[in-house]
C-alpha cells in the first residue's frame, strides 16, 4: 500500500511524457512583418468666431468657420461655445454646441444677455476626445435702452384742462395728446404708450384711453398701443394722436406712460403725470 | 549363494554409479560456465552499409513568399500618414509553410513609436483586406475570415498557405494626447514550431 503512490507518480509522468511533443527537438522559425511608420494629424485652432448681437431679441450670435482636421481636408465633426469672465485664464461656461453636419450653420446664439465684457471662445471637436479652441473674442453685449424725453404733457404740470391743451399745442402741434422723443445708438425700434386717468371727483376707478374714450382698466391695466413715430437726427419723434380737447378735459390725474426699445430690444420706459382741477 | 548372489548384485550396481557421477557434475558445470562453446576458436566476418547524401530538413514559415530562416518583411502598405480618429488601413499577409515539415505558427503584435500606443491592430485569419480607400477619412477593413486571438497557433502542413489579414486602425476614441504624432509602428511577428505529433 505504502508504494501505490509512488506508482501512481510514475504512470502519470510516462502518460504525459507521452503525450507531449518533443519540443525540445522541434525545428523553429520566425517571420516578421513590419509597416513602416504611421503618423496622426492634428486639429487647427479655429479662427477667433465673430461675435454679434441679434436684432429683435438682442441675444448674442457667435459665429465661426470650419476647423481642418489633418491635412486631407477633414474638419471637426462638432462645435462648443465657450463663454469666459476673462480674457484668459478662467473657468468657461458652454453657451451651446453644434453638429458639423453638412450644410449646417456654424454659429449659435447666447440668449443669457450677461452684463460687461464676455470673452467667447470655440472648441472644435473630432472623434470622441481630439479638440482645439480658437482664441477668445471680447464683447460687450448692449443692455442700454433708448433714451426717451416727455415734451407733453410735462411732468408735474397742475392746472386748468385749457392750459393744459394749449401747452400741447404749442409742443406737440394740433392733435396730440402727447410727444416727444426716442434716441438709442444702434436705433430706436419702437415706441408704445399708456394714457391713464385716474379722475378726482365721482367714480375714481383708473380708467385707459383705448382712442376714442377713458374706459375702466381691467385686472392687467391698460393695454399698450403703438405711438406714431417719425425719424429726426439722432433718433425719432413720437407722437400720440387725438383731440386733446376730448382728451383733457374731466379733473384728475393724467399719467402718460412712454416705453421706447432699441432694436435689441432694450427698453426704456419714462412717465409724465398731469394734475387738472 | 543366493544370498551373495542377492548380496553381490546391488553392491556391484552401485559401485558404477558412484562412480560416474564426479565426471558428469564437471562436465555440466563446464557446459553451464561455457554456454557459447568453443569460440574462441570461431571464424567471423563483419558487412559495412554506408548512407550516402544524408541531411537536415528545414522548417520555413514565408510570408509573402519570402522564406528563410528569422527573416523580416516590410508591408509599408500597412502604414498611414496623418491618421486621424476613425481612419484605418488593411493589408492582407500571405502566411505559406514553404519548408519540410508541418508547423504551427501564432501571431504576437507590438505597437512602437509614439502613436503606437494608440494603434489597434486585429488580424483575421482567412481574411482579405479590402480595396485601397483614397477617400478621406479613410477605412479600410478585413473581409471574412475569423478573428485570430493574439498567441493562437494555427497549423499549416507542408506546402500549405494560409491568408492573414491586418488591419490597423486610429480608434474613434483615441486620445486628444496623440494628435500630431510622428512616429508609429505594427510590427506582427509570426512564430513557427515544427509539429511533431500527427
């Protein structure tokens, strides 16, 4: 019993030194293949985008040409918008990103509307990791409404309803309930009003001139209405039509409400109220 | 008289036979000690066969068509220039046993330079590499075949050839780290062993 083991050890070394190949004597070669040298290309910079800002909703326009990619005429396959606090350095914020599919329109738009100097940049993108970034362009988006003046009614006027008409006449000429005037540096697009009463005697509701009568406002108030403009140096003339005799005429406070937006929507909003007793 | 006539007879039969048994003890010990006989004084002869033309085979795995022992073979066609992510290229290897005996042979591939550690390399055993692709970007692939694991042995007897496609690619997802690299290798090393069990 005590030599089974020993048996067994010797069995299974023969089986195996029988089953392996005799490698030790086997012929060998090798054959190598090589494939000369490969290279990679790279991603140019993008050029600094132009920047811009949207007339109508004052939003700022980034836009930007395609990147090379390599040297075979490949161009990134998507684009980011970087908007930074500083010239350099500084932790970016994406504004938006773009797929460079063919015929796509290589800008976007950031309709945050941020105050002060932005610095925006472009990442152009290929593959999943390969990027390069354009150099930052500084912009300063414009906030600044128009500048708008109230000729008449002039502010704080308290007095009888004939002054008051005959002032008009004599600033806004025959036929207006007020005027004034509308200046902004990249153009006044457009100047509303609101015509208010708020009478002194009877029922004292707030009443809104709707063109033709003073009718009692409702839970929004009065609805704006689009003054006549006319164009004069460095901005507009605006008007609002309408006999002022018809107008002027009950005791109350009369509060006319001018809101003028420049063409990036920008607004400015001014008010004149008159006293007639 | 009977009774020396009974007592002479065994006493002169066992007389001979005490007698003859120290010869035939000796005579057996000297057959047992001298089994081969009397050689010494045999007659002998001795025939010599000589081989003439007697010698090595060889084991010699070629790789498209060029042999010899430990050789090297360049394929500059594997190669691109200016890859970028998602390029690859493709070249079809023919692998034959050109020498005496059956062999097994596996594939190792070492990437060198410094895009190599971005290069992926696949081979595809019975594969072919498609046609040149000139357009950008460009991919070239391995149609049909299986894909050879690295160190697989494959066996091809005698005379036997087998297709090796080859296909390097720049993966979509290669780091921004390797743009504009300008030096890149695949180097695919086949090793042969003679087999020598059926």
């Amino acid at each position: 019993m005590t030599r089974a083991p020993h048996v067994v050890a010797l069995v299974a070394l023969a089986v195996w030194l029988g089953q392996v190949d005799g490698t030790s004597a086997a012929f060998t070669d090798r054959a190598v293949v090589t494939s000369g040298t490969h290279t990679s290309g790279s991603m140019a910079a993008p050029a600094v985008p132009t920047v811009t800002q949207v007339r109508g909703s004052g939003a700022t326009r980034v836009a930007w040409t395609a990147s090379a990619v390599g040297d075979h005429g490949a161009t990134a396959t998507s684009y980011e918008v970087q908007r930074y606090d500083a010239a350099t350095g500084a932790t970016p914020t994406a504004v938006c990103s773009v797929t460079a599919d063919p015929g796509a329109t290589l800008a976007c738009e950031d309709g945050t509307r941020p105050s002060g100097t932005r610095h925006y940049a472009v990442r152009a993108r290929f593959g999943a990791s390969w990027r390069a970034e354009s150099s930052r362009r500084a912009f300063a988006a414009d906030l600044t409404g128009p500048d708008v003046t109230v000729t008449q009614p002039e502010n704080g006027y308290r007095g009888s309803a004939a002054d008051l008409r005959r002032a008009l006449d004599r600033g806004c000429g025959a036929d207006a309930l007020g005027c004034g005037s509308a200046a902004d540096p990249a153009g006044v697009e457009a100047v509303r009003w609101v015509l208010e009463l708020r009478p002194s005697a009877g029922n004292r509701a707030l009443r809104c001139w709707d063109g033709a009568s003073f009718v009692v406002a409702g839970a929004s108030g009065c609805a704006d209405r689009a003054a006549a403009t006319s164009a004069v140096s460095g901005g507009l003339r605006w008007r609002i039509p309408g006999a002022a005799n018809e107008v002027y005429r009950d005791r109350g406070t009369y509060t006319v409400t001018v809101t003028a937006r420049d063409v990036f929507a920008n607004p400015t909003t001014v008010t004149s109220a008159v006293t007639v007793n | 008289m009977s009774g020396r006539h009974r007592s002479a007879a065994p006493g002169r039969g066992g007389g001979l036979v005490r007698r003859l048994v120290p010869p035939v003890l000796a005579l057996a010990a000297a057959v047992a000690l001298f089994p081969g006989g009397g050689t010494l004084a045999a007659w002998t002869d001795r025939a010599s066969v000589a081989a003439e033309g007697m010698s090595t085979g060889r084991l010699d795995l070629a790789v498209d068509g060029a042999g010899g022992l430990d050789t090297t073979h360049a394929r500059p066609d594997l190669a691109l220039q200016g890859m970028v992510p998602g390029e690859s290229s493709a070249a079809t290897v023919v692998v034959a046993n050109t020498g005496d005996a059956d062999l097994r042979w596996s594939a190792g591939v070492t990437t060198d330079g410094g895009l190599g550690p971005a290069l992926e390399v696949e081979l595809w055993l019975g594969g072919r590499a498609g046609p040149d692709d000139t357009t950008y970007p460009r991919t070239e692939s391995c149609t049909g075949g299986v894909r050879l694991a690295p160190g697989e042995a494959v066996r091809t007897d005698r005379g036997a050839s087998r297709d090796l496609c080859v296909r390097v690619s720049l993966p979509v997802a290669t780091d921004d780290a390797f743009q504009g690299r300008t030096t890149g290798s695949v180097s695919l090393r086949l090793d042969a062993m003679q087999v020598t069990t059926p």
